[in-house]
C-alpha cells in the first residue's frame, strides 16, 4: 500500500526521515495509545484478553516514563524501565 492510502505507512515513513520528535512528545503519544487501549480493554468480555491488553498498555506506559526519566537526565533509570517495558510487551505476543 502506498503513503496515503489510509494504511498508515505514509505517516510511519514520513516520520522516519523527519527531525527527531523530543522524547517527551513521543511519551504523551505512548500514553495516548495507553489510553485508547484500555477504553478498548474496557468494552471486552473476554477476561483474558482483558488481562493480555491491560498488560500491554501497562508496558506502553512504562515505555512512556522511561522516556521521562532519560529527559530528566537519568539514563539508567531509563533504561530499567525501558527493559521492564519490553519484558511486558513481549509478553504479549507468547
């Protein structure tokens, strides 16, 4: 699908060759993704796909304070909190 057929791509390309979007940004985005998925977690009726996305949004939002944490100038702060990120996230597709 081509940049601009309502895929997405367009946006994740153009985002590639951009200027670097501060970390802090890029930590509201997180959230906001965060945000929309446990709307969604909210609506199911599935109590393990409750569980599973309830995790995965709980990684997104520790995603997001590891990007906090390495803006405050806590580089090792943030990279703990970025690997229990992923440790969350990776779960999700097991």
């Amino acid at each position: 699908m081509a940049a601009g057929d309502g895929s997405g791509t367009g946006r994740r390309a153009s985002a590639i060759g951009a200027a670097r979007v501060p970390g802090l940004e890029l930590a509201a985005r997180l959230d906001r993704c965060a945000e929309t998925l446990l709307i969604r977690v909210l609506r199911a009726d599935d109590a393990a796909t409750v569980r599973r996305n309830a995790r995965f949004a709980d990684g997104l939002c520790r995603a997001a304070e590891a990007l906090r944490s390495a803006d405050r100038g806590d580089p090792e702060m943030a990279e703990l909190q970025l690997l229990d990120a992923v440790a969350l996230l990776e779960e999700f597709g097991s």
